[in-house]
C-alpha cells in the first residue's frame, strides 16, 4: 500500500496534539441525550411498518432509484412527496434533496450571482457555508442573531451617489440564517429580519433543519409559525433531525425549483433517493401531521428540563441545550463523566466551534422520560463551571 502523504500526516497529528482528533463512536446503550432524533421517529415502529406497507401498496420493490432524478431516478413516489410537503408547508413548490448538506450546497452554490450580496448569521451551519464558498457571490457575516449589525451591512449595499463612499449596489441581496441554531440552540428574530428584508429589498432564507417537527403546532418550523411563509425567499427543510430519516427539501416558489433542477449541482449529479427512502419521507410527513399531540407532549419534556434550570435558559424552549466547558481536554473529560453516569451526551469541541467556546451539547427528545430528566440535571449540576459559564 502507498505511504500516507507527510502533509496529511501533520495535519492528523495537529488534530492530536489539540484534542480534537476527530473519531466515530461505537454504539452505546446510554440513555439518549444527544441524538437529533427529537420525536422517536427513527426508532418509531409505526412509521416503519407503514413504510413497508406503502412500499408493497404501490409494488415498488426497486432498491434504489436507478439513475439522477433527470434520467431514470424521478420515481413516482417523489412527486407524491414533494407535493404533500409543499402542501403541508403552505408553499408553491418543494424539491427533494438527498441530505440537507446537498441542499444547502446546492443552493447557495447556484441561486447568488456574481454581482450578488449574501448576508449570513456567523453562526451558520457548515453546509451553508460551504455553499456559500462555492458561490460567484460576495458574502458578509453578521454577529449572531444581532439585527441592529445586519442592518448596518444592508445600509451598505443601498443606492447612494457615487461620491459617497459606499459600496457598489448589488443585483440581489440574501439574508441567511436558521430557525434554530444546532449547536446554541437559540432562534433568531425573524419578524425584525423579514421587516429588514422588505425595507432594503432583500430575499431572506432560513434554514429550518432543527425546528421541522418540534417548532408550531403541526411541527411545521418557525416561519410558518410567525405566518411568514408568504415572505420568505426559501426555507431548507431537513428529514434527518425530528423526522428521524433522511435527505432535505428546499421550498419556495415554483420558478425557484425550476430553476434549482436546471443549475443546483448537488441535485443534477447524483443518484436520486431510493423508493424506501422517499417512503420513509412521506410516511413520517404524514405521521406528524396525525400525531400533533406529540409535539405537546414533546413541549412538556422540554419545559421539564428548563424549569429545572431556570436560572440557565429561563424562557428558552427549544430541542437543543448546550453548556459551555472551555478546552477540548476538559469538554471531553466532562463528557465521559456524566456518560459514565449512564447519559449519552456529547463534547462539542474545537474546530467545529471556536477555541474557548467548546462545549456539552444536550438533547431532549419525546422518549426522555421524567426520571431521566431529573437524573441528568442532577449530574449537570454536580459540575460547577458548567453552572458558571453557560452559553445562553
């Protein structure tokens, strides 16, 4: 076999020397504190007899699509699907990807233009910024969730004379942000940041990966939430999170998916999803819709766990609860702690967050029970500097 290149090397040993060598776990029969998998939708058995059920209907026993969906991929299932979505979201069109890191690398690759502005949270998730890299666009951060910076970037980009010193107008301006961050799990204000885009004239896309399903009463995210569907340029829809599948929508209107089939990458060069996994799609779209007592329920669970640590998150409900352990050693010592008390939590370490930020990051989902929620808190408390240093 071919030695591994010396430069390769250094960078792994680096990734050593820091604490942040990256490796994949083994399972574990830990309690569930750090899945996405909100809703117990992974793991429902309902869901997944359905799906064999709809499979066996509709006598598709392919086991996989066969081609990119502009070939021989486009099978019947994913027209069924993206209509009941775009139905359910209350949106013109939705277009089917294969994770939510293609959509997003689809998108933000192929829609800004050259003369083209992006706007982004500084928070923003990896695929967007990847997307966003891979863009003729020029782009600007703004400070998390900090309405007042984004407008002072818009009022950059606005007509003024030539003598004002200001930045050449562009084509289309785009505000970037999520509905609820992955690893902070706080929300942005989306009312001001929509009256923002109507003001200068900008097109708004949120990414919703982590409120679809536990965010509205149907789970339906937080634009729909606010009543701003009608406003926004484009929502990413992610499956892998509450729905407990995979692969991402994007919606928006009918000529944005037209134009996403005719110049998104990600979607144009690749295999479409299989039949089973366009199944599993529609069957949990459907189940949640059915079942939106789970998601009270699930709202229950979560307020459980921040009542109980009031004086960290007060009114902040969301899926996602982090406490800040600053170092990639001490993060990861915490960890094994409080995973030797039995929880399966995980240490969110440098690079993936910036140095001095590293963190445990927590989840609660539907099938937390209450005994276990106590029992977690209990150990989190037991650690002072998680108390004394927390992220929201």
């Amino acid at each position: 076999m071919m030695s591994f290149p010396d430069s390769l090397n250094k960078k792994l040993a680096l990734r050593e020397q820091n604490d942040s060598l990256r490796k994949l776990p083994s399972p574990s029969k830990l309690i569930d504190f750090s899945s996405n998998d909100y809703l117990g939708f992974a793991k429902n058995e309902d869901i997944f007899h359905q799906t064999h059920a709809l499979l066996l209907e509709r006598n598709l026993k392919s086991n996989g699509a066969t081609g990119s969906r502009l070939l021989s991929g486009n099978h019947v299932l994913y027209t069924e699907t993206e209509d009941y979505i775009a139905q359910f979201h209350q949106t013109e069109a939705a277009l089917i990807f294969n994770s939510g890191y293609d959509a997003n690398l689809g998108f933000f690759s192929s829609v800004p233009q050259r003369n083209d502005i992006i706007l982004y949270d500084e928070l923003c998730h990896a695929s967007i910024r990847d997307g966003i890299q891979m863009s003729l666009a020029k782009s600007y951060k703004f400070n998390h969730n900090d309405v007042s910076d984004l407008e002072n970037l818009l009022l950059k980009f606005q007509p003024a004379p030539e003598t004002s010193g200001r930045n050449p107008q562009p084509d289309n301006i785009f505000i970037v942000t999520e509905s609820i961050f992955s690893m902070d799990g706080d929300s942005p204000d989306l009312e001001s940041i929509v009256r923002l885009a109507e003001k200068h004239n900008a097109y708004v896309v949120v990414d919703e990966a982590h409120a679809l399903g536990v965010v509205g009463e149907n789970g339906e995210g937080l634009v729909q939430k606010l009543k701003l569907q009608d406003k926004v340029f484009a929502r990413i829809m992610t499956f892998g999170k509450a729905l407990g599948c995979h692969g991402a929508a994007i919606l928006g209107s009918q000529e944005l998916k037209t134009y996403l089939v005719n110049f998104a990458r990600s979607f144009i060069y690749t295999t479409g999803l299989s039949p089973h996994s366009m199944a599993t799609i529609l069957v949990s779209y459907r189940y949640l819709a059915n079942n939106t007592s789970l998601i009270q329920d699930y709202y229950c669970k979560m307020f459980s766990f921040v009542l109980q640590n009031a004086h960290n998150y007060h009114l902040h409900i969301a899926p996602i609860y982090t406490f800040l352990v600053p170092g990639n050693k001490r993060a990861k010592e915490v960890a094994q702690i409080i995973q030797q008390n039995g929880f399966d939590v995980k240490a969110i370490l440098s690079p993936t967050v910036p140095e001095g930020k590293e963190r445990i990051r927590i989840c609660i989902h539907s099938y937390n029970s209450q005994d276990e929620i106590v029992a977690l808190v209990k150990v989190l408390q037991s650690f002072d500097d998680l108390y004394s240093k927390k992220v929201l």
